[in-house]
C-alpha cells in the first residue's frame, strides 16, 4: 500500500486491467484519457471525460464513443 491507497482499491484496479487484457497500442484516440484493450481478439474501448461538457472520442479504427460530462465509458468486449 503505497501513498495512501488501500490494498482494496490496489486489487480493484489489478482485477479490473487484467479482465481488460492487453493495452492495443496499435489503436490511438484523439483523447488523452482514452485506451484500447485487447482480450482474446475481442477489443474494449475507454474512454474518461473529466470536462463539464459532454464529449466524442474517435479511434483510429473508426470507433466513437459518447462519453457524458464527468464519466469513463467502456465499450465493446466489456462495458462496465
């Protein structure tokens, strides 16, 4: 446990990124707070928003996600 995070908040971040798989880094965004995993070919899109504003991240694949003012989106093999 390091700067004040708990073990449970180290494990939920752990469980979460391993049921995501792989980081596809051969998919890009035109968002900063956004990524691709890979699991099994399958692919998930995330995407964060920390803006007052509603906003639209395009992939280099052609995927758009809608994400709401405040949130983080997932789509495709998981959505949370």
């Amino acid at each position: 446990v390091e700067e004040g995070g708990s073990r449970a908040h180290t494990f939920h971040w752990i469980a979460n990124l391993a049921a995501l798989g792989n980081l596809d880094t051969s998919v890009t965004a035109d968002h900063a707070n956004a990524a691709v995993f890979t699991d099994g070919g399958a692919r998930t899109y995330v995407a964060a928003n920390t803006t007052p504003a509603p906003l639209t991240v395009t992939f280099s694949d052609g995927t758009a996600v809608e994400v709401p003012a405040g949130r983080t989106v997932t789509t495709g093999a998981h959505e949370w």
